[in-house]
C-alpha cells in the first residue's frame, strides 16, 4: 500500500411491536468468496437477497472483483457467477427501480479513484459496465436514490486531484448515463447523507482535505433539494465535526447523527436532525461506546442499530453494539460482535434479520480483512404504550 493511500486513511481515523434481541450472534452457514473491506453492499428488489461486492483483501494486497449474495432463509453467501469489471472498494452500491444495483466509484489499487460504474443483474447474478463514466472519480462518497429513482452522487475523494470534491452528479437508470448537477457549499468526503422523507437529501459532516494542507473535520450539513438541482447550508451546523459519522431516518421523519471523529476524539453525543428547522439537537445521553465508520440501520420497529467501528480510546476495531429508541431517546446496549471491524457491511431484511459481514480488524499494530459474516435475529414481540 502506497505511502499517500496510508496517509490518506490516517484521516480516516467507524399497541408497538419491539423486537426481543437473541441472546448473541450467529455464524453465516459459511464464509464469503474473499475477506472484504469496505465493499459495496445492498438489500436485492424484495430483500430476498443481500449483494455485497468488491472490496480490500489484506492477505491478497489488492482490491477483490469477487461478489457474493446473502439468502436469509439458508444463511448462506451464494457466490455470483459473474465478477466486477473493476475490482474496487469504497464504491457504493444501489437498487434501482428495475431491480438491477448500481455498483459505483471506488478505489482501486493500481487505478486510484475510480469513475467507472457496473451494473448488477440478480437474474444473471453478474455485472456489465457501463458505457456511461461518472463526472469525476470518487471514494467514500455518498450515493443516494431519489425518489424518482434516479441516484444522487456526492463529493468523495479524488487521488488523481488530491483532493476532496464538491461536485455532485445524477445517474438516471433510464438513460444509463451520469449528468452533473449542483455542488457542495464545502467540498468533503468521508461523510454520510439520507434521504429525508420530503424528497430532499441531507449531507452531514466529513472531512475536507488538499494533500499538503492540514484536514478539516466538518460540522456543516447542507441539502439537496432535486427539483432546483441545488445545495444549501443548512441554517445551524451540528454541535460537532464529524468524520464518518451515520445519518438514520427516523419513522418521524426526524434524523439520527451518530458517531464520526474530529480532532477532540469521537463524540460521545448523538444529535437530531429536524427537516422542519433545519437544526441540530443533542440528544441528552450519551452513546454506550463512541464509534467512527461503524455501520447503522434502521429496524423494523424503528429503532436504529450501531454497529461496531474504530474506536479512538480502545485505538482498536470495536464488536460493540448498541441501539438507539426514539421513545425514551436513549442508547441500549446490545450482545457484542464476535469481530470487531469497521467499513463493514450491514443488512436488514424484512423478516428483521440483521447480517454483518466483512469489513477491516485492526489492532495492535496488526490489521486485517474479514470473510466472516454473523447473523441477528430480531423477534417481533407485542408491547404496550
């Protein structure tokens, strides 16, 4: 690994029904083709299927082309038949309406940045390239589909500039091609963005950053509005900078920030988000473990997972878990990874299984990919209110 992409990832620093969680953690019937750091990961049209793809394989030194799928009623990863044009990690993977998934940017080992994008086909469970290039190469970016369908590209690092971007692009499945559309107020990556229940786009936090110039961790947020085409700051930045922190749609419409780094650590508090003002909130508590690039979803009750990440004071990778309620607003813990890692993939099916896969174990001066999945079952139980 070059010296520039090793200085490049220091700035990286990770009546209601309710679920009654399972004691712990259960071992996939089997492991993944390749150890996968960082790869591209998505729900299938249904969520019948899980797709993870790409990533960083340490034994290997190299970005992997490999693909598999997740079926939850066998928990079993299914290898797909056909390989990404473009191995890659850090790319960022989603479903379109015709149930094919966009597999887009990334980073390569020889190539850098990339600006390509593959399309998945779960029929054929293989990949064609598109024709079609991004506006620019990205890595750790955000990529969001619209309501329309169409996905909303974001800022990402680009190597062969040295920098951060604050261009933003369309892709529109109908015409397989990517178009340019407003930019960023800041230039950043590293950050995270949701779509917001009326449509718009929320983009938090991040880091900017021009090799040779000190990293500025970002407290700033601003939205995509898709009928003007255009950015605006929103009219309060949150109570702290945030690398890689997490942005979860609440069933209120509302938004949890969670986790991310700056300069201080790793912020303890979590914040909301409220469309309406446009303004942050800290939330009272404090989250059971700070995180940085942890993976976050929503369940089916509503309630947010938190899973695992890099931990500043622990200077280690993390198995913790812990999830967030929006009644009382507070933090739980829950039973612990058995594999601590960040950039890992994280899925929740209908029926409120949740799988783990992959993603990067660090510690002690040792580092390395995982192939190892664990799956969670959440068990719908009736309570009162």
């Amino acid at each position: 690994m070059t010296a520039f992409r090793l200085a490049l990832l220091a700035l990286l620093g990770l009546v209601v029904l309710r679920p009654a969680l399972a004691d712990g953690w259960t071992a996939t019937a089997n492991p993944m083709s390749d150890p996968r750091w960082a790869p591209a990961y998505a729900l299938l049209a249904g969520g019948t299927r899980g797709l993870i793809a790409g990533g960083y394989s340490f034994p290997t030194d190299r970005c992997v082309a490999t693909a598999d799928e997740f079926d939850p009623q066998t928990r079993r990863f299914i290898p797909c038949a056909g390989r990404l044009a473009v191995p890659r990690n850090f790319a960022q993977a989603s479903l379109l309406p015709d149930g094919q998934a966009l597999i887009a940017g990334g980073y390569n080992t020889i190539l850098g940045s990339l600006g390509s994008a593959e399309l998945y086909d779960p029929k054929s469970r293989t990949f064609v390239l598109l024709p079609s290039r991004m506006e620019t190469p990205r890595e750790l970016f955000t990529a969001t589909t619209l309501a329309d369908g169409r996905v909303l590209l974001v800022g990402g690092f680009n190597t062969h500039r040295g920098r951060t971007q604050a261009t933003a692009e369309i892709y529109d499945p109908a015409t397989r091609a990517f178009t340019p559309t407003g930019s960023l107020a800041t230039d950043r990556f590293g950050q995270d963005a949701v779509r917001l229940a009326d449509g718009r786009v929320l983009v938090v936090g991040g880091t900017h950053w021009f090799v040779g110039h000190p990293a500025v961790k970002l407290a700033s947020a601003e939205i995509y509005d898709p009928v003007t085409g255009r950015f605006h700051e929103t009219s309060a930045p949150m109570h702290f900078p945030r690398d890689r922190p997490t942005a979860t749609l609440l069933l209120d419409g509302t938004v949890l920030i969670a986790g991310g780094q700056n300069d201080a650590g790793e912020p303890e508090q979590a914040e909301i988000f409220d469309p309406r003002t446009e303004t942050f909130a800290l939330l009272p508590g404090k989250m059971i473990s700070p995180r940085m690039a942890h993976a976050a979803a929503r369940l089916p009750d509503g309630q947010v997972l938190l899973a695992g990440g890099w931990s500043v004071p622990l200077a280690a990778t993390t198995g913790s878990m812990e999830r967030y309620d929006p009644s009382p607003r507070t933090f739980t813990p829950a039973p612990t990874l058995p594999e601590g890692a960040h950039d890992q993939a994280l899925l929740v099916f209908p029926s409120g299984l949740v799988l783990v896969a992959g993603g990067k174990q660090a510690g002690g001066g040792k580092e390395t990919s995982l192939a190892t999945g664990y799956t969670w079952q959440t068990r719908p139980q009736t309570s009162h209110q």
